[in-house]
C-alpha cells in the first residue's frame, strides 16, 4: 500500500469499476426482498448544490446498505425538466443576445429551450456520480421523455373522465415578468417597504398600498358591526376620484379589519383574492386595471366615447402603459393636485407575495384556469396516514402534512410557459358556448378567443381568433402561435391527439408540480419491463421537508388515486444545510458551499460524512471547512490503519486470550446495534457511532493492544473487515481501495468488490 491516501489517485478509477461491475442494479433472484428509492430528480441542466450532496449522500447510504443486506435494492435516478426555472434561465440567456421568448413562435422556443438542456443535460449526472452515486444508471429517466409524458397526460384524461378536473375563472397569483401563473404553495412572501396612501373617498376615506387598483373598485367594505358605519350598510354614494366620479355602494363584510386604517375598505375584484370571493357573493364586477404585462390598462376609459373631459383623458393617456411603481408616483401628484390626498407615509413595511424565481411581487389576476379538486385525493392520504401505510420521518413534519391535507385548496395546474407538458385540452373554432355565465368578463363564444402569433412574415399579430381566421388561415395561426386564451364557459376536450381539424390546442402547460407527483410510479412503469410490479410501492422516498408539501404531499395524493397504493412506504426529509455558523447559505454572504470544490479538496468520501454524520431527519445541520477536514482525516485514519494490518499480519501473533473475545464481543455488539440503527433510518446516529468506535476503540485502544501483543493480529484483521463493510456505505471510495489492497494481498476470501460483498452479520 501506498504510504498516503489520495482520494485524487483512486475515485474516479473505483466509480469506473463500479459501473464496470454492472453492481448498481438490483438482483435477479426472485426471492430477494425489494428496497427501492426514486431519486428526487434535480434539474436536468443545474450545476448540484450542497442540498443535492445531501440527498445523494443519505440515498447511497440507505442503497448500499440494502445492497449488502442482500436485498434487490434499486436507486433509480433521473432529472426534472423543472419548467419555469429552466425557461427563466433561458430567457435570461435570450435577453444577454437582445432577444425575448415574444420574438419565437411557441414550438421553436420548446425547441431552443430543448436543445440548451440537452447540451447540458450531464452536468447533474456526472456530479453524482463524482459524489459517488450508486444509482442504475441504466434505468434513468427525464421527466419529458415520450412515455413519461404520455403517463401524465393520460392520468389528467383519468382525473377529467372522474369528474376532478375543471376550468373556472380565478384570481391567479401572476408573475408579470415570468409571464405565469403559481398555486398558494409557491408564493414566497417576504416584508418589503411600500408607500402607504390615505386618501378621501367621497365623505369617507381609506387607507390602502395599491392606490393603482382603485379605477376599478365596486364597492366598499366595512365591518357589519362596526358602529362608524352600521347605518351606511346598503348606501350608495358618488364617489370624486382621479378621473371623475363613480357610484360606490357599501356593503358589509366580516372580514374586514375595524382596526386597520380607517376600518372602510376598498373592494376590487379584478385584484384581490378576499375581493374577488366577496365580489361572488355580491355579483360585483371582475374589470382588471393591471394587465399581463404588468402595465396599466386605460383602453376602456379612452375607448368610452362618453369620456370628454379634457383633464381626465389626459390623464388616462399618461396613465397608460405605465409601471406600478411609476403609476403610483403620477397618481401621488394627482392626488395632491386633487385636494384628495389625507396622508402618505413612503415608509410603510408590509409583507407580500413574490414570484419565488425572480423575486418580482405577484400580480392577483384574474384568468381561466384548470383545477383539480383535491378532496377525493387528500382524504385517502389522510386514511393511509391514520392507517400507518406510510410515516414520516421528520420532526413534527406529519403534523404539518395533515394540517395541508385538511385545509389544501383547488390544485391550480395552469402555467402560461411554453418549456413542459402542454396541456391535453383542446376548444373547437366555431363551437358556441354552453350555458355561458354572466358573470362580468367573461364571454360568450369561442370566437372570442384571444391568441398570440406571428404570421408568415414574423410579425406579431394579436386579436380575436373569430375574426382572425377571416384574414388567416388556421394552419398559419397555429404554426406560429404563441398563446391563446379561451374565455370562461367553453367546452373543451380533453385529448392527446387533436379531435379534429378545426380545433386549436390550449397552449398552457402543466404544473411541474402536477408531473413530477406522478414519478415513482410513472418512472417505474416506463424503466424495465416488471419494474412496477416488482418494486413499487418504494420504500423510502428521501428528499428536503421545504418541498413536503409542493412535492411529497402531491406525489401521496396522485399516486394513491392512480395506483390505489401508498407510492412509498417511508418519508424521510432531511434538513437545510447552513454554514458552520448556522446562517443560511448565500452567495451575497459568501457562505456558499460548492460540492465539487470540497470533493476536489477533500474527497468526496470527506463530503459525504461531513454531511451526514449526527444529521437527523427534519434538521437543519451546519458544516463548514473544519468538518470537512475532520472527514478527510477519517480517510486517512482507515487507510493508514489497514496499513499497519497488512505489515502485522506475519509479524504478530497476539495472545488469543480473554482480550479477543472481549473484541469479539464489542465487534458483535456494534454490528447489531448499527444494524439496527440503519434499519430505523437512524443514518446521523448510526455514521457516528460507527466513526467513534473504529476511531477511538479499534484504532486508539485495539491496534495497540495488539502492537503489545494483547490481542491477536488475525483478529485486528477480521475488525478491519467487519469496518470496512460498516463504513462503506457512508465512505465508499477509501473502503472500496483497501479493500482492494486486501484482496491483491491476499488476506481477504472475499472475491466481489466491497460494494457487493454481505453486511456484516453479528455472531
């Protein structure tokens, strides 16, 4: 042996072994008990984060440890398409060459953004398997591949044939630069500083941060019992504002704060989501002021001919087409100018929602979207919790499961983005619609279709497909779409093949969330022949508790509905990683750990223990360069301790006597109780137990009982074997090269690599 360990000299030689070995999959003997995990799939083109490190770390130890057991044990891996974050990097790659994703048809986007991810689409893999991953790699899946797409779109066929999915205009959280919709759950909310506004309002006056809403009120609210206004309730007033006066009514809600501002509050619909259900219950108005764009929309007071006031409609056209922040700046003046405005304090903290990519504040909008009604699927996720078919690993994390499951809304499954699974919905040109409602903004005819497209020339052409395709023809339109918006009311068909020439497809696609809910059993259909009925249910789904409810909530209601099994037996849900100080990670803090720069330092064996050593389930845990050096001094402990075996081994005889069976007991004892750890997924408890004995027990008292010849080399030599089969799950590549050294020496009748050898068994 090498007088040093250099893992630089040994990783990427074992992992090509390993590979070599064909090791990574699951035995095929038909009486081998199944353990399977599905790997969380990171996206397909991002570089890992310490995060990933965790959960490849954790995974690989559960893997290994089945695998030595005996077990066919299957890590099956793969990589997300992660919608909106990859096509925000594109955009911004598009905008560095002064292009936007408006300037592409829909397909040729899909494409580009295609193509740049397959260019990338190794990084993750190759850094898992620097890490030392042992996954199959031969049943790897991407979250767009053919028969994975066509396993989502034939479950959304299930849940629309079931009657769980509908369509239903609703106040969204809209991100105007991201050009998409979010459900609740990804709406990041976070304190900022906005302008606090107090302005009259006819003989009353509110307190408000969105004065820009206010061209598009209905009515205002106060408290049923508040005695300020209990005998306003049903009045309504003329009410002067920027550009003219309105007709307000008030109307009593209980909802509203009599403690905050004023205790009267503004109702707007079109931009509120409290608004927007109180606007249902007094059949009020949904008239945007905001549009998509995130810019001011006056067309409807510029195009009212009844409009003639010279002030106003100069206004109105300086209004239009402006920003939020900007239209907040005009309308101060204005109001000042106006005598309207009370106070304003320019300092106010409030907290709001943010887009969670691009940190833009979200835009309550209304648009029609798809849901999927979640009582049916949450109430057997709750019967399978109550029923212990699945636990959760993680302080306190099931509680809080059970709390979402209780409470969760309508799954909002739109998103406005061209890179994912394009929804399965298609509206007929012509068709007229069913039974249209009422309801304020909402048309009457799939003529009134609004679509985006760039015509044969390149030009952009917007407007009415109705009258559209009295200028065009559908081909043209269809070929350069870019998006289109069907009003409230129409029918539509679900389908993955188009029911016809004449209907046009929804260019919506589905909610990451809503495909990746769907990948244990959708991978494992789609990977080997016998792979769902051989290995699923799984047996642990490990993965971050940040994304409890985004992912593993969703994957238990999707997989229970459509394979009226639990998708896996087990949650474990790791915690943050945070530096050594405990602070979040951060590039502005400069605390940021790079995986691959420590593996290069340290090793990747270094990483992994560092990360996983006395972690536990559901907390956060702190590493920092001092624990990554302590791991990499554990390497080269195991190292130089099976070089002092081996030169020992002939030279010494030991005494045979009550020392080694007192050894022998100890070793025993620490095989059942790690054993046992493992088994309980107690992996933090178990790394460290395993560290400090062979550190402090097998290193520090029984190499030199044995240097005294107190205890016999042969046996010192069993305990190193019997460590090196514990500590290879969690440091793979120094227990793989001495082992190795063992078998070239001869000492070991062992003949399969480490990786495949047997666990230890207590005697």
């Amino acid at each position: 042996m090498d007088s040093k360990y250099n893992h630089k000299d040994h990783e990427q030689k074992i992992y090509g072994a390993w590979e070599k070995s064909g090791g990574f999959g699951p035995t095929d003997d038909p009486g081998a008990k199944p353990f399977t995990i599905i790997m969380p799939p990171p996206n397909a083109n991002d570089p890992l984060h310490v995060g990933h490190a965790m959960f490849v770390s954790l995974e690989d130890v559960m893997i290994r440890v089945a695998r030595m057991q005996g077990k066919a044990a299957l890590w099956l891996p793969g990589t997300d398409h992660a919608g909106i974050e990859t096509q925000f990097v594109f955009e911004k790659k598009l905008a560095k060459e002064g292009k936007s994703r408006f300037d592409f048809d829909r397909e040729t986007l899909y494409q580009m953004i295609w193509e740049y991810v397959q260019e990338n689409s190794g990084v993750a893999v190759e850094q898992m398997k620097r890490m030392g991953a042992s996954a199959d790699w031969g049943r790897f899946k991407f979250m767009l591949e053919p028969p994975i797409v066509a396993e989502v779109i034939q479950t959304f066929e299930k849940l629309n044939k079931d009657g769980l999915v509908y369509r239903d205009m609703q106040l969204v959280n809209y991100c105007t630069h991201c050009g998409t919709a979010f459900s609740s759950l990804e709406v990041e909310h976070e304190e900022r500083v906005s302008p606090f506004y107090k302005i009259k309002y006819g003989k009353f006056a509110i307190g408000t941060v969105r004065p820009e809403t206010k061209f598009r009120d209905t009515a205002l609210a106060v408290h049923p019992d508040d005695p300020r206004y209990k005998d306003e309730i049903g009045k309504e007033y003329e009410i002067r504002g920027l550009l003219g006066t309105m007709k307000m009514k008030i109307i009593a809600d209980p909802l509203v704060d009599p403690e905050f501002g004023t205790g009267i509050m503004k109702v707007t619909p079109a931009h509120d989501p409290h608004d927007f259900e109180l606007g249902k219950k007094y059949n009020l108005p949904v008239t945007p002021i905001i549009g998509f764009d995130g810019l001011m929309d006056f067309s409807w007071y510029l195009d009212d001919p009844n409009n003639q006031d010279e002030k106003y409609l100069s206004r109105a056209k300086k209004y239009h087409g402006l920003k939020v922040a900007a239209m907040r700046r005009e309308m101060k003046k204005d109001f000042e100018e106006d005598g309207l405005l009370i106070e304003y304090d320019p300092n106010y903290k409030h907290r709001i929602g943010v887009c969670y990519r691009c940190k833009r504040p979200l835009e309550p909008l209304p648009l029609p979207q798809f849901f999927v009604k979640v009582e049916p699927l949450t109430e057997k996720v709750l019967t399978a919790l109550k029923d212990k078919r699945v636990k959760v690993l993680g302080s306190g994390h099931d509680k809080i499961l059970k709390h979402w499951l209780s409470s969760l809304n309508d799954w909002n499954v739109s998103r406005q983005i061209v890179w994912g699974i394009r929804m399965p919905v298609w509206y007929r040109i012509k068709e007229k619609v069913k039974n249209p409602t009422k309801r304020a903004g909402e048309q009457k005819s799939k003529n009134d279709m609004v679509v985006r497209f760039l015509d044969k020339s390149g030009e952009l052409v917007v407007g009415n497909l109705g009258e559209l395709v009295e200028k065009y023809s559908l081909e043209e339109i269809k070929k350069g779409l870019q998006s289109l918006r069907a009003p409230v009311g129409v029918e539509f068909v679900v389908s993955p093949t188009s029911p016809g020439e004449d209907y046009i497809q929804e260019t919506d696609t589905f909610d990451t969330w809503f495909s990746s809910a769907q990948w244990p059993f959708n991978t494992l259909k789609n990977a080997k022949p016998g792979d769902l009925e051989r290995f699923y249910p799984t047996q642990v789904m490990e993965t971050a508790y940040d994304i409890l409810m985004f992912w593993v909530m969703r994957m238990l209601m999707v997989g229970i509905y459509k394979t009226g099994k639990v998708p896996f037996e087990t949650v474990y849900l790791h915690g943050l990683i945070r530096d050594e100080k405990g602070q979040k990670m951060s590039k502005s803090k400069g605390n940021v750990v790079n995986p691959l720069s420590v593996i290069e330092k340290y090793g990747a064996d270094a990483l992994r223990m560092a990360l996983v050593i006395r972690s536990t389930p559901g907390q956060d845990k702190n590493v920092g360069e001092q624990d990554f050096r302590s791991m990499r001094n554990l390497t080269n402990k195991i190292w130089n301790s099976a070089r002092f075996v081996m030169m020992n081994l002939e030279n010494q005889n030991g005494s045979g006597g009550a020392k080694d069976k007192e050894f022998k007991e100890s070793l025993n004892k620490l095989v059942s109780e790690v054993t046992k750890q493992l088994e309980k997924f107690q992996i933090g408890l178990a790394a460290d137990r395993i560290y400090n004995e062979f550190w402090h027990w097998y290193c520090d008292e029984c190499i030199e009982k044995a240097k005294n010849e107190e205890l016999k080399t042969q046996n010192l030599l069993e305990g190193l074997v019997v460590f090196l089969k514990l500590l290879h799950p969690f440091v793979p590549f120094v227990t793989e090269a001495v082992w190795g050294e063992l078998q070239r020496a001869g000492v070991v009748e062992e003949k399969e690599m480490l990786m495949n050898s047997s666990w230890p068994q207590a005697k």
